[in-house]
C-alpha cells in the first residue's frame, strides 16, 4: 500500500532542522494505541479524541490564527473548523476560557510557538497578496514575532538537577530574575562552581505537573552593581540581562563551543597534513629521481666496461644516448613533479575552500551568539566568571579584529585580570604592538604592552645571537623578506659580530689565517706539521664537547694527508722560568689545562701516534684510512676523505670517550684510557703536491653543519666538578 509521509522543517537564528518519516498504515495503527500528544501525527485523529485536554497541530495553529484578530472568537472558529474536518478538530464539550488558556500555554513553550507563529504569519502574507492579486484590499496581520522572554528554563528539569535562579540588579535596567541549571553554570564558569559549592539547595513544590504535586531543588544567586565588592568597578554592562542571557545560550549549547574548537583543530590538521603531503610527495619523488638515475648510471657504467675496446670508437655515440636517457629522464621526472603539484594544488584549494566555509559558518555563528558589539562586555563577564573556554574564544576573536576593538573604554576596566590582559597582548602579532608604542590613543593599560614588547624584543635578541652572520646580513639588506621587526637589535648584533674574535682559536703561526681558524699549507712538507687550539681539556670537567674542521682543499692522489682529533700538550722547556725548570709536577695534583704550549708549529709530531707530555699521544682520525689512538693505528675498511668533507670530533668529558663523525655519520668511537687526561684540538698536515694548497677550517662555536643533541660547543664555557 502506499506510504505516508510527513514532514517538519524549521530555521531560526539558534536552530536548524528538517526532518521528513515515511510510515506505512500498518505503522500508523501501532502509533494510535501508543502515541497521542502535543506534537500528535495527522492520521492519529481517533485516538486524540481521547485526550481531550491535549491539543494537535491543526488545533494550535487555528488558536493562533484567531488570536491575530482583534476580537477572536475561539469556540465558534472551532467548531466551524470541526464541522468541515472533524477528524483534525474532534473536540466536543469546548469553551472559550479553555482555548484562550490554550493560546497562553502555547506562547510559554518557546520552539512550538515560533515555528507555529511564523508558518501562520506566511500564510497570512500569501493570502494577503493574493487578495491584492485580485483587486480585494485587506490589512495584512503583523508578525508575532518572538515570543515573549521568559526567565524560566525552555528545556524540562531533571530531577536529579538543581535550579539556579539568577537575579540581576543595575541602575540601568530593572531587577531580572534568570533561571538555569546547577550543572550547565558549573561546568562553565569556576566561579560560579566555587560559590554554588558552598550555597545548600531548597526544595519547593510545583503543582504543573501532570499526576499531582513534585517538588524540585534549587538555589538563588544574584548579582547587583549596588554591592560594596563592585562599587567603583565600570560594568560597561557586564551583568546586563541581554548579555546575561547571551551566557546562558552559549552554556546551553555546546555545540557552539565544539564547532569553534572542532573548527580550529580542522585547520591546523589541515595545515599540517598540507606541509606534510607535500614533503613526503617531493621526497617521494626525489628518491625515485636518485634511484633511476643511480640504475641508469650503474648500466652506463657496465656498457663502458664491456665495450672497453672499441671505447674510442663508440665513445660519441655512448655519451650522445646517454645524454638522451638522461634528458629523457629528466623530462619525465619533471612532468610527474608538475602534475603532482598540479594535483596537490587542486586538491588544497578544495579543502581550504571548504574549511573557509566551515569557518565562514561557525564564525556566523559566533556573531549571532556573541556579537562584536556586546563582545568586549562578554570578555569582561567570562574573565570575572572565569568561564576559561569563553574568554579564550572572547580573546582570540578581539585579537583578529583588533583594530575595531583597540579604543574600546571597557578594556580599561579594573575587573579584567592583569593575567587576563596579559594573555590577551600574546595574542597581538609584533606589528600591532609596535604600531600601539607609537599611538597613544587607544584603553588598554601602557605597561602591558610596554611588557609584551620587551619580551619579544628578548625574543629577537636571542634568535639573531643564535644565527650564522651571513643570514644576518642577508636579513638587514631585505627586512621585509625576513620579517624583521626590531632592525635596532639586527644592527647591535650585527657590530658586535664583526668586531669580535673567536674565543678558541688556532695558535699563532705562518700557517694560520687571519681568522685564526684556517691552517693552510701551500709549500711542499718533508714531514708532518702539527697545529694545536689555544683551548685545552681535561679530566676535571664534566660536559660534552663538540667542535667541526671542514677540508677546504686536498690532494691525497698526490700523497698529501691530515690528521684531525685531539692531541696532548707537550712540556716547552723554552717557555719555561727558572723556577719552573726547577718545580717538579705532581701529576696528581696540577691541573693539566694550564700545561704551557708554544706558539709555534710542531714538526714531526703527528696527533694520536706521537707521544708528548706524560707519554700520551691523543687521538686522531687519519684521511689514509686510519684511526691513531695512544700510539696505536687502526684501519678503517672503505674510509676516504676529499675536498669539502665535515669531520666531527666530539669529547665526552664524564664518559671519557672520544669520537669522530664524517658528514653527519658516525665513524669511531674510543674509549679515553687515561684518568688524568688533558686535550686539545689539533691537525697534523703533510703537503706533498706543488702549486697547490692543503687548507683545513674549524669550527668550535657553531653554527654546525651536523647538530648532535647533548654536545655543547667547543668554545662555551666549562663546567667544572
């Protein structure tokens, strides 16, 4: 048999909702023996004929067309209606104080009555226009609009809940009387948490319930700008009825609050997924770029090999069809990387359209619960309610639109929290708290900001001291690229770089640069030529050292080679006193750190295989494939060292160990077998080839090429036990 359908839709500024069943007549047989009540079903008419004290509908919506007349009268517009349907109106004994007490209890249930009002305002809109359609002029009944404020719950009570009853008295406005429940403050607000903890609840009785007398528990808390604890504070309209009430709708929907959170949390996903998406795409294909290449390489190389003897003959051809493959690679890679974007692009756009969307929405939202007009007087009332979710909403939305909000007098108010301000001004972006240093006019209090800006001047204080000086000067030569705020604090660092020196540094010699970092050797060596630090090492401290030499140039087809690692101070009769000459050390007592050092070169000592003061010879990693550690060599199988290559030497002062590091990957790691050890820095440099340099260049205060986490710079202050 066919199917029933119905129907019901409704739209307000709080609500939305459509909602369409489709029932058979066997459904609706089972409905009538179990359902009968305010919102009854057309179809259901025998069974509301029962229950003459409930009203359908049909019934409700002709109580409020009649109440649209000036002199309605109720019982004979309902039982005109009833003789032409009596099913939809099937009430007998009726009475015109029934209805008319009807049309009262229907404007007190709040969603019923809008939604009934409006359809029977449109209806009587469309009738009207269709009369004046057909030359018939009459009066077009207005709106009933809203119904009236009420200052009691919409929602039944619970009865495990407790009814709070909120009075508020102002001079501007006459004494109001809210209702709401114990848990939905509670939950909202620690400050009503903390005062309603400590009130004990009433019980009353209520006779409107159906089936005799129930009581309920419930509170009284008021609020008025008479008390002795508020006088003197500007309210700015705080404990307003409207903005009030505005509180009350934002507790009773939670679905406002998880919208905005929920918004918030969509975009930073999708920000991150983004940046995410992108580089693991570009990685992807970077990686399939260099494992094509490196097969198309190793097949290049194997044709070579097996065509070695007709190698001058072909060899045109090959290097043509290789440079074909490789254009044609190139290309298709090419091709992959710009559809892939192409597709990322699309697929971006999608989603940050539809994330714009939602947030257009839950933003429109927000407007209509927390209007920007009302917003600062809402921010002041969740910051004293300590309503946290509240304000952080509050805040986040005035820190966007600061500019509409920057002279508003209610951000003057002694009942805003200084912590709360303080948050508020770590919302404001750099630009507009320098541009309020400069404006005078505007009602947030002077400290906070002045507070706010010298913290995020101590900000770029530190970041400039940790960054290389070529990014520094690249940043004073385009600010605006870099986004460079406080330029007076670029150009103190900026000064201070370039007029100081290093704090370890190479001692001073022929082979040492004006940096005093670079060892270069451009005659050839008969022997090995040792360099050593100014800076030295010993067992008495206890921290993690971390130091780079970066090879300039070198020549090892030529039989050129270094020695990099930490070496061990020798004694120097020659720069010693005549006392001293006389003083015999105690190796357990002096501290070997101030050993004296020449400050020349060293020939034939090589760092890590020659002994020095104490018969120690330090440790060292050889580009001849070697590790020299205490006078003994260790071979390291594939080990190669060329121009440009990062050698990392780390010192772990409580460990004792000693390790070395080749462009970021770990090479050796030994163990320190002296208990009273002291290094130092050190390169041991053997030039062979004329006409050409052998340079080496360290690095002990970083920035590094490769950070290891735990070690400090070689060059930072010691720490000592």
């Amino acid at each position: 048999s066919t199917n029933f359908i119905y129907s019901l839709s409704f739209n307000d500024s709080l609500h939305w909702s459509s909602i369409e069943i489709g029932l058979n007549p066997q459904i609706i047989e089972q409905v009538e023996k179990l359902v009968c009540g305010a919102h009854a079903i057309p179809g259901t008419s025998a069974l509301c004929a029962v229950h003459e004290s409930r009203f359908s509908l049909h019934e409700d919506k002709l109580l409020l067309k009649c109440s649209l007349q000036s002199k309605p009268n109720y019982v004979k517009e309902y039982k005109k209606q009833s003789k032409a349907n009596p099913k939809l109106f099937p009430k007998k004994n009726i009475t015109n104080q029934i209805l008319k007490e009807r049309v009262q209890q229907l404007r007190a249930e709040g969603l019923r009555y809008q939604i009934l009002a409006r359809a029977v305002h449109e209806e009587a809109a469309k009738q009207h226009n269709d009369d004046s359609a057909d030359g018939h002029s009459a009066s077009l009944p207005t709106d009933p609009g809203p119904p009236p404020q009420h200052t009691s719950l919409n929602k039944p009570l619970a009865p495990s809940d407790t009814l709070v009853n909120i009075v508020l008295t102002g001079q501007d406005f006459p004494t109001t009387r809210l209702q709401s429940t114990e848990k939905l403050l509670t939950d909202n607000s620690l400050y009503l948490r903390r005062i309603l903890s400590k009130m004990e609840h009433r019980v009353k009785e209520s006779t409107e319930t159906t089936g005799g007398v129930a009581s309920f528990k419930y509170k009284e808390l008021g609020f008025s700008e008479y008390d002795d604890k508020y006088r003197g504070h500007q309210f700015f309209h705080a404990f307003n009825p409207d903005i009030f009430s505005r509180f009350l709708t934002f507790c009773e929907n939670a679905d406002i609050q998880d919208k905005y959170f929920s918004m918030l949390e969509k975009w930073d996903q999708f920000h991150n997924e983004s940046q995410k998406t992108l580089h693991d795409a570009l990685a992807a294909l970077k990686n399939n770029f260099s494992d094509s290449l490196s097969k198309l390489t190793d097949t290049i190389n194997k044709e070579k090999v097996q065509l070695t003897s007709v190698y001058e003959t072909c060899l045109e051809r090959d290097v043509q069809f290789s440079n074909k493959r490789q254009d044609e690679m190139d290309q298709f890679f090419n091709e992959e990387i710009k559809l892939t974007e192409e597709l990322y692009t699309n697929h971006q756009q999608i989603r940050k359209l539809q994330l714009q969307k939602e947030r257009q929405d839950t933003e429109t939202l927000l407007n209509h619960t927390l209007p920007p007009e009302n917003l600062p007087s809402i921010f002041i009332l969740s910051d004293t309610l300590q309503a946290e979710e509240l304000k952080t909403i509050c805040m986040n939305r005035i820190a966007d639109d600061f500019d509409f909000f920057r002279k508003n007098k209610a951000f003057s108010s002694s009942l805003i929290s200084a912590n709360t301000l303080t948050q508020l001004m770590t919302r404001l972006s750099t630009e507009t708290l320098l541009s309020l240093t400069q404006d005078i006019d505007y009602s947030f209090p002077t400290s906070f900001v002045t507070k706010e800006v010298e913290y995020r001047r101590s900000l770029a204080r530190n970041n400039y001291h940790s960054k290389p000086l070529p990014t520094l000067i690249a940043m004073s030569t385009d600010p605006e690229k870099y986004e460079v705020h406080f330029p007076d604090i670029l150009r103190e660092e900026l000064a201070a770089r370039r007029g100081s020196k290093p704090k370890v540094s190479m001692k001073k010699s022929p082979f040492i640069g004006d940096d005093e970092l670079t060892v270069t050797h451009s005659d050839i060596c008969k022997s090995y030529i040792t360099h050593y630090a100014t800076l030295s090492r010993d067992y008495t401290g206890w921290s993690r050292w971390y130091f780079e030499v970066n090879v300039k140039e070198l020549h090892a087809e030529y039989g050129s080679a270094i020695c990099v690692g930490f070496g061990v101070p020798y004694e120097d009769p020659a720069a010693l006193t005549t006392s001293d000459k006389k003083k015999k050390y105690d190796e357990s007592s002096v501290s070997l750190l101030h050993l004296p050092a020449p400050d020349h070169s060293i020939k034939q000592k090589i760092i890590g295989l020659t002994q020095n003061y104490r018969n120690k010879a330090g440790y060292a990693l050889s580009s001849e494939g070697f590790i020299y550690h205490e006078g003994n060599r260790e071979v390291l199988p594939g080990f190669q060292l060329h121009s440009g290559d990062v050698i990392g030497c780390a010192l772990d002062q409580v460990k004792k160990r000693v390790d070395f590091f080749l462009n970021g990957k770990s090479l050796k790691g030994l163990q320190i077998q002296d208990e009273l050890f002291v290094l130092s820095p050190a390169v041991s440099v053997w030039h062979t080839h004329k006409g050409s340099e052998c340079s080496v260049v360290f690095n002990f205060s970083g920035p590094f090429e490769h950070e290891y986490p735990g070690y400090e710079a070689y060059s930072e202050t010691e720490k000592r036990r």
